[in-house]
C-alpha cells in the first residue's frame, strides 16, 4: 500500500509533468464506482488547464483552472500513470484523461484494481476538508514536540499502533513505521506511556529520516510489485530496508523477529529493540 513517500512521488511528478496541460478528452469506464454520474464528470473537466498539485497526507490534490480539483487517492492499488499517447492501446484504465500543451500529447491514466482509491472531480472545500483532519507529519518543520508527547503521553496502547493511527500521525504506514522503530531501537509492542520524552524525540526523528530517505529513492516497491511511479518505474527504497523483511540484523547479527500486530506483519530485532 503506498505510503507517505510513494504518494509524494506520484504527486511532485504529476507537478513538474502536468501543470499547464489541459485536458482534450476524458473518458470514465462504466464500471468504475467512484464516478457515478460519468457524463457529468467528463463535463467539469472538459476544456480545464491543471494550474498545480499538491499533496494532504496521502491525499492528490490536482487544481484546475476554474477553481474546482481532482481528488485523487490511491488507497491499497491505485496507479496513476502519464503516457506517451501511443502507449495507451490495451491500457487498464478506470479514467483515461487526454491531455495537450501547445503540440505535446499525453494521457493520463487512473487504474485501481481493488477500487479503495479514488480519481473524483471535487469542489474547493475540499482543501479545508482535509486540512486539519490528520495528525502530525514527521517531514514537517517546526513541529511542537513537547505539544505532541503530551498528547500522546499517556496512552496504553503500542507505540507502533500510534505511528500508523493517521489522526495522530501522519504518513508512516507499516513498512516505514517498522523502519522508524527499529532506527530508535523500539520494540513495536513498547506502550506509549513508557516512552520517554527524549526517546519519543528519538523515533520521529527516526521517521522523518525514513520518510525522507523513501522520498530520495521514489518509494519502496514490494515483490508484489503493485507500487510503480508515474512513469511506470519502481522505487528502490526497498533496498535499502534495515529490518522490514529482513533476516538478519545489520547492527547485531541476530535473527530478525516477526508477528502480527493489528493484522500487520511486524519485524524487529530482538536485541536491538528493548521492550521498554
Ligand atoms: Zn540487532
């Protein structure tokens, strides 16, 4: 499932390659749910340049020139791809865009197997909308640190748990939630009200730099190979995982540990990651 760092991917890629493009033709495949009046759809879009993308969480947020946006998410599978038109023919395509600037010809394509995800035209409150509805980004500056560990100081539940509840923290899920607490030497069951302070300072430290090393190498793309960019590339910060399926601990030597926590799959190292 993309996770913060594929999501800035898609999303600065779509800005550097789309804005100023408009859109020339659109089409919606009837069975895609997320757009139930088609027609409608394909009449707001018409005709509209892009004038910028930004990304809320894990939220797309593509601008049009009339003020309205693209909602798109990706949720477990969804792919957004840019192609060249003659690369379109046999393409898997929920929504296909057809896009000009001046001669250039693209297409962008959404396709979401499992249909989690979303390509939606939406209105401007969606901007406020999601504005405020997550917790804190562990790439984002100035944080509060002393506002946040209060908040979450007192809790029983397993740090990890806090790491991917998005209304307390945003961006980390599984893969770099279990890399982030590895890199503070964590154990993922550890409950948040025996994590120090200066600890706490620790792990989103930890998160920030995995997030930021995930933004470097365009995403981790799994064996299952269901994450690819815009261009249809993987990411390769899967190479560089320190524990996430892994057997061996790079620091210690000892055996890599796994279980289930929240239906997750869950490795840490045994000796490296105290149980506080
Ligand atoms: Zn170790």
């Amino acid at each position: 499932m993309p996770e913060l760092p594929e999501v800035h991917t898609v999303a600065s890629d779509l800005k550097k390659h789309i804005v100023g493009f408009t859109i020339k033709k659109a089409a919606v495949a009837e069975k895609y749910i997320k757009i139930t009046d088609k027609q409608q759809f394909i009449n707001n879009v018409m005709g509209r340049t892009f004038t910028d993308v930004q990304r809320i969480a894990k939220n797309i947020l593509v601008a049009l020139d009339d003020g309205n946006y693209l909602h798109i998410h990706l949720a477990m599978t969804g792919q957004v791809y840019l192609l060249e038109p003659d690369q379109v023919e046999g393409r898997k395509a929920h929504v296909t865009l057809h896009l000009a600037r001046d001669d250039d010809h693209k297409v962008l394509i959404f396709h979401d197997t499992r249909m989690f995800g979303r390509l939606v035209h939406t209105a401007p409150n969606i901007i406020d909308q999601l504005t405020g509805k997550y917790g804190t980004e562990p790439i984002a500056r100035n944080i509060d640190m002393q506002a946040l560990y209060q908040k979450l100081k007192n809790r029983k539940i397993a740090v990890k748990s806090i790491l991917l509840d998005q209304h307390l923290i945003t961006g980390l899920g599984n893969i770099y939630a279990t890399e982030a607490l590895y890199l503070a030497g964590i154990h993922p069951l550890t409950p948040m009200k025996n994590i120090s302070y200066d600890k706490f300072v620790e792990l989103m430290s930890a998160a920030k730099k995995v997030l930021e090393q995930g933004i470097k190498h365009r995403g981790s793309t799994l064996p299952d190979k269901s994450y690819v960019d815009i261009f249809g590339e993987f990411g390769t910060q899967q190479e560089h995982f320190n524990v996430y399926l892994q057997r061996k601990c790079r620091k210690c030597g000892s055996e890599i540990s796994y279980m289930q926590l929240g239906g997750r799959g869950t490795y840490f190292c045994p000796t490296c990651q105290a149980l506080l």
